[in-house]
C-alpha cells in the first residue's frame, strides 16, 4: 500500500477537523474549515452562503436542536481534479446520545476543498439522504443488463 502524498494527508486532516469542531459543538472552528464564500447545502436543501452563515447557522443549532450531538462519517473517495481541488465523497450520519448509524440516519456527502495561499478548506458541502432500499434496487438492475 503506498503513502498518501501530504496534500491528501491535508485534506483528510480537514476532514478530521470539521468533524472534531462538531463533535465539540464549536460552530466557530466548524466554520473555519469553509472558505470565506463557501456554498452549504443541508440534506433538507437549506442552502447557506458563505463562512459567516454557516457560522451563525451551526451556532444556533449547536446550542439547541444540535447541542451534543456528533458525526460518524468517512471518507468513501478523494480525488484531486486539479492539484488544487479535491473532492470528497462520504457515508455518515448526525447521531445523539447512544444512537448508531443504520440505514434511517445515513446520508451520503459531498465536499469541494480547495487550496488557497496554500491553506486546505472546504469551498462546497451538499448532502442527502441515502435510501438503502433504491440504492439496493440501482445495483440490481445495473447487473441485469
């Protein structure tokens, strides 16, 4: 198994800490993992334009529907498109309490990060809910033919 490069290293460190200012239900540090004009579009399709909003929207939420909740997602593809800009596609799901991933809280996602004066953050986040059942249904008809 090769190493992966340091900018792959990079953005699965960003990743990591998106993920960990969540956990922590910092929406400052969430935030800072955006670029400034970033573009956030919730899987219930509220869409948020730029860092501030996601800001304010996540302090909110942190501090009320949100408060002590946690993410486990994973990174199921990262690839570069330009050494630049990557994407990041991943599985997970928001959890509260004890509660664990199953197949009605996992959603699929969507990240954009970008390079900028040689710092990773993420320019897009879009996700969706992931239907086990039509995904099941997608693969079976693709093998039929």
């Amino acid at each position: 198994m090769t190493e992966p490069h340091a900018d792959e290293r990079a953005v699965r460190a960003l990743f990591a800490a998106n993920t960990a200012a969540w956990d922590a239900g910092d929406a400052r540090a969430f935030a800072a993992t955006f670029t400034e004009d970033a573009e956030y579009v919730t899987w219930f399709g509220r869409h948020y334009a730029g860092r501030d909003a996601i800001e304010s929207s996540h302090a909110a939420l942190f501090t009320s529907y949100l408060k002590g909740s946690r993410l486990d997602g994973e990174i199921t593809r990262l690839r570069f498109l330009t050494p630049d800009v990557a994407v990041v596609d991943g599985r997970g799901a928001l959890l509260k309490g004890k509660s664990r991933r199953n197949r009605r809280n996992t959603k699929d996602y969507v990240y954009v990060a970008v390079r900028r004066e040689g710092t990773w953050r993420f320019a897009t986040f879009h996700n969706t809910k992931f239907h086990w059942f039509f995904d099941a249904m997608a693969a079976r008809s693709e093998r039929v033919r």
